[in-house]
C-alpha cells in the first residue's frame, strides 16, 4: 500500500466496499454529492466500527462511547454468570480504544510488528 495519500485511498476503498455503492454512474455532480452526503450520514452516525468496540463515529466523537462499552461490558458479564457454558473464555474486550491510526508513525508499526512475531 502506498503511503502517498492513505486518507483518500482508505476513503475510496471504503466507498468502493459500501454494500450501497451504486453498481451505475452517477448521472450528474448533483446525484454523486447526494448519495456521498448520505453515506458519509451512515458512515458516521450509523455503522458500528470494530476498530472501537462496534460503536460510531459519531457516537465516539461526542464522548458517548465510554459509558455505551461500560453497559455492553455489564451485559456479557451478566450474561457469563447467568450462562457459564456458553462461554469458554474470557467476554469481548469493550475497554475504549484510546487511539486508531489510519497510517502509523513508523516506530509504532515497528514496536507493534515486534509484539506479532
């Protein structure tokens, strides 16, 4: 992957990978801003991301993340105790992430490439 410009290249691949991207050309400017404008709406206000625990952008944004991961933390440890056999191991992790880089500094890929080895 090149790092010439990740932003727009991570942005395009996800457009391109949008289950409602239009399988036809726009007919005009108008209708491609329209349909951009709506998915960037669902984007970020409805799709629940797993790079931060399934919650949105939006919801991330605002500060409303935190207390959403405690109530989901609650809800699979009560669910752990009411139901032990279902779980062979430990319940997701739903700790905020703090940071998630689109393209890394490269000691951060370099410490995180050592920690996969």
């Amino acid at each position: 992957m090149s790092d010439d410009n990740p932003y727009s290249e991570s942005l395009f691949r996800t457009l391109k990978y949008c289950p409602a991207y239009p399988g036809k050309l726009f007919e005009n400017i108008e209708q491609a801003r329209q349909w951009v404008h709506r998915f960037v709406q669902w984007y970020n206000q409805e799709h629940r991301h797993s790079a931060i625990r399934y919650v949105t952008p939006g919801q991330r944004h605002r500060g409303k993340d935190t207390a959403l991961l405690k109530k989901r933390q609650k809800l699979y440890e009560t669910a752990k105790v009411r139901n032990p056999h279902r779980w062979s191991g430990k319940t997701r992790n739903w700790n905020p992430v703090n940071e998630v880089w689109l393209n890394p500094p490269r000691e951060i890929r370099a410490r995180e490439q050592k920690v996969c080895k």
